[in-house]
C-alpha cells in the first residue's frame, strides 16, 4: 500500500529514522555503561518497546496502570515511575503477572503506607525509588532528608525494599546553551544528594534519572545508573528545538489533506486538535502546533477538533484542495494517545502497522 | 459500585445532568419549530445518540467517516458536516450502510468533483450543503455569488442534490452581552445570503446553524431550519463562560486522585493534558485547564501528560494524598476523545458505563 491511499488524519512512522534513533540511543547508554529503561508513554506500543529490548534496555517505564500490563508481556522488568497512590491503581499494580519484578516511585508516607499494605496482602515484594525534586517542581521529595525519611519507611516495611532514587529534569529542556548552567547545578545537586543518603545507610542500587532534551549529557552526571527518556524514539518539535535530534531525526509525521481553501489567504487541512493535541512549543522562538515536512516554512498556526489551519504568511506556496503535506507535531507523546493504530512507512510504502495497545485506561468496571 | 471505587483519572457523566440537559435542547428546538440534528463529536456515543433521536432529533451530525459509520446503526439521517475531500475518506462514506440518506457539507468545486464522481461509481445519491462563512473564517465560501457557483455545480452533476446551505457561527462565543452585536450581524448575513440563493433560483430546503454558546438564540436568526449543537448534553466550563449553561448543568466531569503534595505550595493530581486536553478557557477572564467540582476557586494551572497540577493560591483547602477530586474541563469534547468508556452516575453510584464507539478513525489497512 502506498501512503497516499491512506485516508487521512493519519499518523505515520518512517521506519527507517525510528531503527537509527533506537540505536543510536542503545549505542550512547551501552558506550557509557548506563542502563537505558525506556519510558514507553511516547509509543505506546510493544512493537518498539520489544524493539528497545531487543537493543538492549534494561526493562522499561511506564506511567499508567494500563501500560504496565501491556509491557509486561515484554519483560520482567517495569517501573512504574508514578507514585501509586489509590486502591484501584494498586490493585491493578499488584495483580501484575508474577514474573514482573515491579518498581515504583513515589515521594510521600501516604503512598509508602498504602503500597506496604497492598504488597504485603498480594504477598509481592516491590522495589521503591524514592522520587527527588532536582528542580522540576512537579513532585518529588525537595531535601536528602526527606528521601532519607522515606527510605527509613520504605525498609521498615517490607515486602517493600529501598532500591534507590529517581528524578526527572524536565525543566533543564532549553537549546543546548542554555542547558549547561542547569545541568551543572543538577551535577552538584546529584553529588550532594548521593552522599547525604551513602551517609545515612541508604547507597542507593538505583539513580535513575534523564529526559530525551538532557539524555546525551547523562554520563557527566556522576551517579547516575539509569537514564528512561521517552521520546527519542519518534522526536518531535520540541525535541529538535532543544538540540537533542535534528529534524531528520523525526520520525514520526501526521499525514494531513487539504480540506478547503474557501477563506483566502489560509489554507485548512483535516489535522485538527484531535489529530495534532494543542501542545505550545516551550522551547525557542517557533510557533504554532506543528510543521509542514516539506514546508518548514509553513506552521499549523490554528486548530479546531478537526481542522488545522496552515500559516501561509511565509511561504509562496499555495496548496489545493485535495493536497496532501505530512506534519510533524509539537508533542508526539501526544499524538500517540490520540490515535489507536500508527502505520510504518519506508519512503511512501506502508510497510506494517501497529496498534497503540497501550493507550487509553482500560479500566475494568 | 461506588464513585470512588473506579480508578483515575475517569470521566464520569451525572446522568441526571445529562438527561436534563437533552430535554431542554429538545423542547428548545421543538417549541420553536427547529429542527435538531445534535453533533455527536461531543459524545461519540451510540447511547447518547439514541437518547437524542428519542427526544426527536431529525437525524445527526459527525465530523468524521468512522463517526458516520458507527452512527449509522441508530439513524438513516446523517449530516458529514466535513469536506468529503480525498479518495480514502470517499470511498467510506460510500460505503455507509444504503439506509442512510446521506448528506454533506462542502466550500470547493473540487469537493464536488470527487464527491459527484464517487456517488455515481457508487450509484449513490447525496444531498449537499454549500458551506458559508458567515464570520468565522475557518472553512465556508465567503459570498453568497460564491454560494450560488457551488449550488449550480452541484445541480449539474446528479446524482448529488443540492439540499442548502450551513454555516457555523463559531466566532460567536463570548458572553450573552458580547454575543449581542454580532448575532444581529448574523442575522442580517443570513437574510442577505438566502436572499440571493432564493434569488438566483436556489432556495434551500435546509439551512443549517447554530453551535451550543448560540443555540437558544436560534430562533431569532430567520430562514434557519436546522441547529446542530453538540456540547450541550455535557457542557464545560467554557460553555458556562458564555452563558448558555450554568455550572450546574455541567453533567461530565474527570475524576482524580492527589498523587502528591511533596512540593511545598501545589498539589499534583493524576489528570494531566493526556486526561484533561490543553485546551484554554476563550471566553471569560478564567484561567487553567479546568476548575473542580468541589472548589470552583482552585484550578488546574499547569499539566504534564499524566500530572495536573492545581492551584492552590485562592483556597485554604490543603488536600492530602489520596484524596479525590472531580474536574469540569474547558472543553469536554476533547476529553471524550481522550477515552474509551465513559461511566454514567447518579450521586456517587456508578450506574452505567458506555464505550465511546466512534473515538478514534478505525482506519482499515
């Protein structure tokens, strides 16, 4: 089948980017003695996460209930890296299959409480890493002596055992100029709070720490022994603009046809917010919700649910009805979760397809 | 099953709510003499769409093919109000069941011409709109002589029909006092437009209007035959900014759990935009992402993919882990796009639960 008898919005994945930003990941990770989890929010989809494993990922991370028991056909290694707090998560957690050697973060006594009970009552043992603020401000504890804290509670109840600490630098996702004064302030931060856990008794076995913008910086980290970026293995716009992949490196596209051209001066494609997301650009001066492969010049610049609305201002391009222009988004995570089959394509052949078996809740009523 | 057994982040829909918020569109429609034909994007629901015909739709209205084809089991009546524009997309609408008397909405010759070609290989009559711009300036022909062109292309190539014309007054959403000026431009657009068709020997059977912010001022825009307001069986924060629901007709709303409070200041729930959508508030001087149902002064300031973080700088509610909350989305209709079943309550009951069929594109490969 060729790409163009695809009805469209449609995403699409070039198979041959996806191999070479799977390796090349694989290859940095292997070359630095750091074990790659791959956080698989970004795909979705055991495809590539046995694709990830097959290149040499030490087991993989998940943030949902749903994607942990999807990858745990894959492997016995999960981290669940989302503070498992309520009873439904954790008895979905729990009634994970028993070869799934499960870890989870979390960064509160309430989650360490409820996930002891629930562990003891399944009769599981679950590793913990205990979830550090290095300056995202989202979660995590924001002292050592709070992580010391939680690690006292976790080894207090077993079948709970302390595995080590966690972090996320989503706020270090700047060009790569900008990252340096950051990621020397994480570098020190690391030291500090390494050293005040090996003081107390709690070496962690596990640091598990690095985003896709910050991944290739991983080794100067000292410490460090996990990194799970997520998508490096599509890249999207936000990823080019900090510097971590060019734009080649983006594999993954939204097919778009050109629906109208009634109101002059626009065009709008059938790529809307249901297709696309309406994600901002948080990193450079782009904007927009997306671009045009073939037309970099050429942004998505508004959206309804099903129509986007092509910036034409830079461009002498006038596209026609029934055109078709393939768009890479802001935010593939996104886009993923939006649809429930990607199509991999070489060149303009759809060579195979693959559901996004891990999207969605699958909650069970 | 209790509300509070289901794990989060769920959407949850009051039905009291809900059925309440049918009855009135329909009586609205009804006393009125208009004929409705809901927009099911909102839903997506069969069940939501029978309860719609049951109430007297005339028929209803979808964005997409997969949206027709699920709903073609309930009505033999279904408005595409979409540009049928590319071969993959036309070869699905042929292919409705034959019981569908289909019709579609369209602003090019080029519609046309593909459109006219697929109906005759089909051996299939549709009935077309002229899609109109009537002050939105997203898809639509922008005179009515450019009405008229359309009208008689249409006319020459049966076996399509030309049925009339729709417009979508988008552009109208701020408040019941904004909306004032330009309802009455709409109003003198609609006389001038149908004047002209009438004119040139093309009066329509069915003119087409109305959104949910100026549903119930339909009746004072004269010639409209037809409304098509979709959000109004669940309606959001931003539907109440406009004033053509209250906060309490907000049937649907997401429930979360407290997943962390270890940074001083916040309180991360478990909605983020891959439960919620990052859609802003248009309308009004509102903030966030979405406002909860218990504490309508805290909202959701920011969000990752799986995190929702409120704001918890104008309450002196402190939530602790573990505790839940309900939210009121900005715009419903993308979070019913983010899930696959949406569960019906009454109180804290969970009486129902329902699959959103016709989310997603169910692209045959």
């Amino acid at each position: 089948m060729n790409i163009d008898e695809l009805e469209t919005p449609v995403p699409v994945v070039d198979l041959d980017i996806l191999e070479r930003n799977l390796d090349r990941m694989a290859g940095y990770a292997s070359a630095h003695g750091l074990g790659l989890r791959p956080h698989i929010k970004t795909h979705k989809s055991p495809r590539v996460g046995a694709e990830q494993l097959r290149r040499g990922a030490v087991g993989l991370t998940c943030a949902t209930t749903h994607e942990a028991e999807v990858m745990a056909d894959l492997t016995d290694d999960i981290l669940v890296a989302y503070p498992p707090v309520g009873q439904a998560r954790l008895a979905r957690l729990m009634n994970l299959p028993r070869h799934v050697r499960l870890m989870v973060a979390l960064d509160s006594a309430e989650a360490i409480e409820g996930l002891a009970e629930a562990a003891q009552a399944a009769g599981r043992s679950v590793r913990v890493l205990v979830e550090c603020d290095l300056g995202m401000h989202r979660v995590g504890v924001v002292t050592p002596d709070d992580a010391i804290r939680l690690a006292q509670l976790v080894r207090a109840r077993p079948p709970l055992e302390f595995a080590g600490v966690t972090f996320y630098p989503g706020h270090i996702r700047g060009t790569r100029a900008d990252q340096a004064a950051p990621l020397a302030a994480l570098r020190d931060d690391v030291d500090r709070w390494l050293g005040a856990l090996r003081a107390a008794g709690f070496a962690p076995e596990i640091v598990s720490g690095g985003s896709t913008p910050t991944a290739f910086d991983a080794h100067e980290v000292g410490g460090l022994t996990e990194i799970r970026p997520g998508t490096y293995c599509y890249n999207d716009r936000e990823i080019v603009s900090t510097g971590a992949a060019e734009r080649a490196d983006c594999a993954f596209t939204v097919v778009a046809t050109i629906v109208s051209t009634a109101v002059p001066g626009q065009a709008v494609c059938d790529a809307g917010c249901k297709a696309l997301g309406r994600e901002p650009l948080r990193v450079g001066a782009g904007t927009g919700f997306g671009e045009l492969l073939d037309h970099p010049e050429v942004t998505v610049k508004g959206m309804s649910e099903e129509h986007g609305i092509l910036d034409l201002s830079q461009t002498t391009w006038r596209p026609r009805v029934g055109e078709r222009v393939r768009i890479i988004p802001n935010h593939v995570c996104i886009v993923t979760h939006l649809n429930d089959v990607i199509h991999g394509v070489r060149g303009h052949r759809v060579e195979t397809s693959w559901p996004v078996a891990a999207r969605g809740r699958a909650q069970l009523v």
